[in-house]
C-alpha cells in the first residue's frame, strides 16, 4: 500500500471526494469529515483538539484521515467553518 500512496499525484491523494487510484480503489480510508481547502486557515486548532490525532497540516490545509471517530470537535472548533461532515 505504501507504493500505492507514493505513486499517487497530488489531487488523487487528497480530494474531498476520495479520489480512487489507478486500480478503481480508493488509496486510504475515507473519513466521515472533510477540509475545505478554499476556507482552512492551516490554525493547527483541530489538530491540537482532535482526541485520537486524526488530522494532519498540509501546506494546504488540513487532512482529515481514515482513523477519526466522528466525534465532531474538529467541526465544531474551526475558526474558519472549513471542516463539514462527508456526505
């Protein structure tokens, strides 16, 4: 699976709507919670609040990962309403 992630491009590996690798499946699993890019700060506040540190800075934004409990903090604590529930 690593190799699979390497070889990913940039938009394949962070899409809000899961983009898929080269063989249909999706690289990583999907969380419940996605960043808007176009409205993340990159505070570093879910970051710091999440409980089981599912979410990553990037020079973009933040990333929300596969392992996040749903427990809606990184939700209701963003200054920028950049993070929304995965619909």
């Amino acid at each position: 699976m690593t190799d699979e992630l390497n070889n990913l491009t940039e938009p394949e590996a962070v899409t809000a709507n899961g983009g898929t690798s080269e063989s249909g499946r999706l690289p990583f699993p999907v969380s419940p919670y996605v960043v808007d890019p176009a409205h993340c700060v990159c505070c570093g506040t879910c970051v710091a609040l999440c409980p089981v540190k599912a979410i990553a800075m990037t020079e973009l934004s933040a990333v929300i990962r596969g392992h996040c409990i749903e427990c809606g903090t990184c939700e209701s604590a963003c200054p920028a309403n950049a993070i929304h529930k995965n619909v």
